[in-house]
C-alpha cells in the first residue's frame, strides 16, 4: 500500500513556524508502513539520532495499530487516521485524530496477575544469568 504523498503545510501556522505534515492514513495494518516511510521522509531534514527516529517509529506503530485493534471494533475498514507532525530543531509533535471508540478504563476487563519469568526462558536466551536492560526514559 502506498499513501499519497504529503506537502508540507506552512499556511496552516505562519513562514516562521516549524513545517507541518498531514497524512489520512487508513486503519489497516497495510498502512502503518507507509505511513511511517512518509513521517521519516519529512523528517529528515532534521537528521534524527537513531533513538529520535526509533521513538517516533514506535509512537506512530503504538497509535496507528491500537486504531487497527480497538477503535473501531471488527469494522476497521473505511475509516482514517489523521496525523500531523510539526517538526522543528528542538521538538516534534505528531497528533492523531480518528473517529473511533475512545478508551474507557472503567469498563475493561481485569487482567489476570502478571506471571513470573521464572522456567520461561527463550531457547534463543542465556539461562545462566540475568542481565538487566534499562529502556531509555521518553521524554
């Protein structure tokens, strides 16, 4: 699947702002991809480490499959996602809109008590001893 491809929109917030991008991206896990080649084309400009890069793969992937699964019940088909990115040297800012159902806490499910790991280890992992990985803090 591929998207339209996007202009920037200037109007929208004056010459001096940052440039902002709009996409209509369909809820369809066909068009989380594209979507995500779209934002990194219009980002970069602005040269993003790694980890930048990593953190908005992960936000938009986040959003757009939660959209896919959730909002919109077992009728994803047809409906969009709106997204904008307004990037500039020290922030980006992506905004999401859709249609669909919003989360109500109140009314999900209990979760059952998270399982220990222990006699569940990965053949691919050591065994022998653990080692911590610390995520990096999103600020």
């Amino acid at each position: 699947m591929r998207l339209p491809e996007a202009e920037p929109d200037r109007a929208a917030s004056g010459p001096e702002a940052p440039p902002r991008l709009r996409l209509s991206v369909p809820v369809s896990r066909a068009a989380v991809e594209p979507a995500r080649q779209a934002i990194e084309r219009h980002l970069a400009p602005l040269d993003l480490s790694a980890r930048d890069q990593y953190r908005v793969d992960l936000l938009l992937e986040e959003v757009l499959m939660n959209a896919v699964l959730h909002a919109f019940g077992d009728a994803p088909q047809g409906h969009v996602v709106e997204v904008s990115v307004e990037a500039g040297a020290d922030r980006i800012v992506l905004r999401f809109e859709d249609e669909g159902s919003a989360f109500d806490p109140t009314r999900a499910p209990a979760r059952a008590p998270a399982a220990t790991l222990d006699g569940r280890c990965c053949a691919a992992l050591p065994t022998s001893s653990p080692t911590a990985v610390k995520a990096p803090a999103i600020t």
